[in-house]
C-alpha cells in the first residue's frame, strides 16, 4: 500500500518534470513562440482546428521573426532564403508523420501512396513504376479529356445562367470541373458533377470531412491510431475509406471484370497505366497499390486545382486592368471565345503565366507547414542550430510573403513582378515557390493542375464575362490542409470577343 502512495506522489512530479525538459530542450529553447506551444503540439492541433493556421503563422512569424517553435520539437520557418536547405536535394529531410495520417484504407490495410510515404526508398520504388505518366509530354495525351469536360461546363452555363440575370456559383461549378477533368484522365469515366449540377454521391462533401480530420489530427499523429485508424474501429464499422477511394476501387473492380470478359479496348487513362505498371512489377509492387496511385490522383488533382482556379478567376473579376491586358495578349495570340485553347498555345504566354503564378502565390492550395525532419547530424537554419529529430517546415501563406525575395509590395496581387523582375530575382522567387511543394517530393500531379490551369482560364475569360455579385466582399476561406474558398457568385454574360481588347 505504501508503494501505491509513494508512486501517487511521485507521478505529479515526473509529469512536472517533463514538461520542463520538453519546454527547455537543448537548442529549442531560445526559440521563440507561443509560450504554450513549447509544451504540447495541443497547441498548433487547437489552431488548425480553427481553420485559419495560415493567418495564425503569418502573424507569428511577424511577431518572432524567421524562426518560430509552434510545438515542442517543431519548429516554422519563415525564411524562403531555407527552402533550399529544408526542400532541397543535397541533405534529404525525409517527411514528418503527418502524411501517414493521409493514407487510404482499402480491404482493411493502409494504402501506401507516392505522397505519404516517408521513406526515401519507399517513395523512389512507388514513384518508378508510375513516374513517366506524369510527364507533360505524356500529359498532352490526355488533353482531349480535359476539352471535353470544357465542352459540358460550356453547355451547363449557357443552359443555367448566361445572359439570363441569374447568380452562379462560379467557384463550386469549377469545383465540380476539376473533379470531372481527373476523373476523365484517371478511369475515361466524368464522375458527374457537371451533367447533374450536385455534389454526386456526397464526394466533396465528405471528401472535406477528411480534410477536416487530416488537418487536425495530423498536428498530433498519434492520435489517428485510436481514432480513423484504430483496428477496432475498422473491425467495428467497416473500411473506413474515403468517398474517392471507394469510387477507385469500384472502377479498377469493373476494370478487370472486363478485361476477363475479353474486352482488350486499349485505353490511354491513368488507370491504364497503373494496372500496366502493377502487372510490369507484378511480386513488388502489390495490386492493391493501384488504388493508392488512382485515388491520389483524385484526391490531390480536384481539390487544390479547384482552389488554384478560383484565386486565379477572383483575381481577374478584382483587377480590370489585369483582365484587360491578358484578354489583349490572348487575342494577340489567336485565342478566341471561338475554340478551347491548346495548351501548347498558352503555356508560353508571359502575360498569363504572370497572372497565374501571382495567383497561386497569394493563394497556395497548401495552408500548413510542409513538414520535414532535421537529418542525423543537425542542421543550421537562419544561424541556429536545430539538431535531429526537430520537425521543421516552411507554410507557404508565410514563405510567398516574404519581401526579401518577392518586394516590399509581397503582400498585393500584382502580375507585372514576374515579368520586370531581373534573372536573378525570378530565379530567387522561383526558388522559393511552394505551390506545389520543392525539390525531389514536389507534386507528382503538378502538370496535372497547369494542364488544366492553362486551358481553362483563357477559355473562360476570352468567352465570357463575369461580373462579381459582391464586389467588395472578400471569399470564405476555410483552411482544413487545404485552403478552399466560398463566395464566388457572380453573373454570367456571353462575351463578345472584338469588344474585349479595346
């Protein structure tokens, strides 16, 4: 009994203790930051479940300087001076146990995918099958998919609201197109926002319930373990897959049953390649893999090319100027309301190029920090040493900001600083650029998004005109990973192209 009382006392001062050597660690504790945060990863998981984190870290990073400890072993970098260092090639940071949190289930197992996967190995031998389908020059292939979804959100907004004084969600209906778009290029097969004009299934809607979850869960990895991803959980209410996964699955399922049928139809889809790539490596790679590559497809290419296209859309509705001088350099290149662009008529296009990298660098997809583990060793990160095992990251809400490298004017849409910047500044800005993460783990599907990016705005602004509903209202912004936006409503009318550059 007395044993019992003694450990009774002697637990409060453990506790105690180690909070102090948590908060006091060797070369973290001269870190600033919250004072909170240096005790518990509570902290940041309490801030992402406020759906703003972007906003929280830019003003940290404000208050601190570069270098903040939003967590006891984590630590955000607000220098794009380390990209280089954090991102790059030279010394591998491997990835942080958030991504684990994002992988699928599928028949009662985890998913690995070329995203979340850790190991550097890992990711070399997923990525290698797979690899080659993502390069533009393979991507082109696939340009007639994204026409012909270009082809339906045509008939849809002429059908509903052009000329006809009616409010139009612009900003769900390109959401519906991104998803439309990679399911045409993953399974030959549009998932069906855009002929019924609904979120088909509940795939968004429960899609941004994952989001939620990732985004806060992920801050605290552990705990996905006892919650999503509890064994007894999954025995008890089934896979809990997500609406995508789920949509990956049924059609490799039928995939294959035709394939057994005799149905030899040479396809040139996502899904084509993959099963080829499957069979190629048939004893290393397992079949089930197909579903991880299928549904990251899905997953990554709809949600954050939708926000890409809004930020960009807004901006163009915000700035006349802006619209102007890009409508004028699309007529000068024979772009008209007449025929969806070719991407190898616009992808070289300085004007717009400017108008959508500025875009994307006020609105990143991606509203957290990409983390990334301090290598065996130690490293020196804005003069100060951060040994191994430190979470480091840069949030790229934080990094596009930074006047350092983008001018005194960083936090303002303006297009022109991509094109008067000097070699060496662009090359800086480049560098720094997280739109779709850096170095060897940058985005498999980035070529996927620009495909698409660059076919869809020239088409829609030499087509029609826009007129915001609320010109002075800022869009809803919603940070769960992901930082999505509501509120692009506007009127639609058919442009006359003739008029648009006078």
């Amino acid at each position: 009994m007395a044993v019992v009382w003694i450990l009774v006392a002697v637990a409060p001062v453990l506790v105690i203790l180690q909070l102090l050597f948590t908060r006091y660690k060797s070369h973290l504790r001269r870190v600033p930051g919250p004072f909170i945060a240096s005790f518990t990863n509570a902290w940041r998981l309490k801030q992402n479940y406020g759906r703003r984190p972007e906003v929280v870290h830019q003003n940290l990073h404000r208050k601190y300087g570069d270098l903040v400890r939003i967590g006891p072993n984590c630590v955000s970098v607000g220098s794009a001076n380390e990209v280089k260092t954090i991102y790059g090639i030279t010394k591998l940071f491997q990835k942080s146990k958030f991504y684990p949190v994002t992988r699928p289930i599928a028949a009662g197992k985890e998913v690995l995918g070329v995203f979340d996967v850790t190991s550097e190995e890992l990711h070399k031998n997923l990525k290698r099958p797979i690899g080659h389908a993502y390069a533009m020059s393979t991507l082109l292939d696939y340009e007639p998919y994204v026409d012909s979804t270009i082809q339906v959100l045509q008939r849809r907004l002429e059908e509903l609201y052009a000329d006809k004084d009616k409010v139009c969600d612009l900003g769900e209906w390109l959401h519906w197109t991104a998803f439309d778009v990679i399911g045409e290029m993953t399974f030959s097969r549009r998932l069906g926002f855009l002929e019924r004009g609904e979120d088909v299934n509940n795939v968004i809607s429960e899609t941004q319930e994952q989001l939620d979850y990732l985004a806060v869960i992920g801050q605290m990895p552990f705990l996905d373990k006892f919650l999503m991803k509890n064994p007894l959980r999954i025995w008890w209410k089934g896979n809990p897959t997500s609406p995508v996964t789920r949509f990956a699955l049924n059609c490799m399922q039928q995939r294959l049953q035709e394939k057994e049928k005799g149905d030899n139809t040479k396809r040139t889809d996502f899904l084509s390649k993959f099963l080829e790539a499957a069979d190629k490596y048939e004893g290393k790679i397992p079949r089930s893999q197909v579903i991880g590559w299928a549904a990251a497809n899905v997953f990554a290419g709809s949600d954050t090319t939708a926000i890409s296209l809004r930020a960009t859309m807004f901006n163009l509705m915000r700035y006349p100027a802006v619209l102007h001088a890009l409508r004028t350099e699309l007529a000068a290149a024979n772009i008209t309301a007449a025929a969806i662009p070719k991407y190898s008529q616009t992808n070289s296009l300085p004007y717009l190029s400017a108008v959508i990298k500025e875009s994307l660098r006020l609105h990143p997809a991606v509203g957290i920090l990409l983390e990334r583990i301090v290598p065996p060793g130690g490293v020196a990160i804005c003069d100060h040493f951060l040994p191994e095992g430190t979470i480091v990251g840069c949030n790229p809400w934080v990094i596009h900001r930074d006047r350092r490298v983008y001018g005194e004017d960083a936090d303002f849409f303006r297009p022109e600083r991509w094109i008067e910047a000097t070699d060496e500044q662009k090359a800086d800005m480049e560098r720094s650029y997280l739109v779709f993460g850096s170095g060897k783990r940058t985005c498999i599907g980035k070529n996927i998004s620009l495909l698409e990016i660059y076919k869809i705005i020239p088409w829609l602004v030499m087509r029609y005109e826009f007129e915001l509903v609320r010109p002075e209202a800022e869009l809803k912004i919603r940070n769960s990973w992901f930082v999505g936006q509501t509120g692009l409503e506007v009127y639609v009318k058919s442009g006359d192209p003739t008029d648009f550059t006078v």
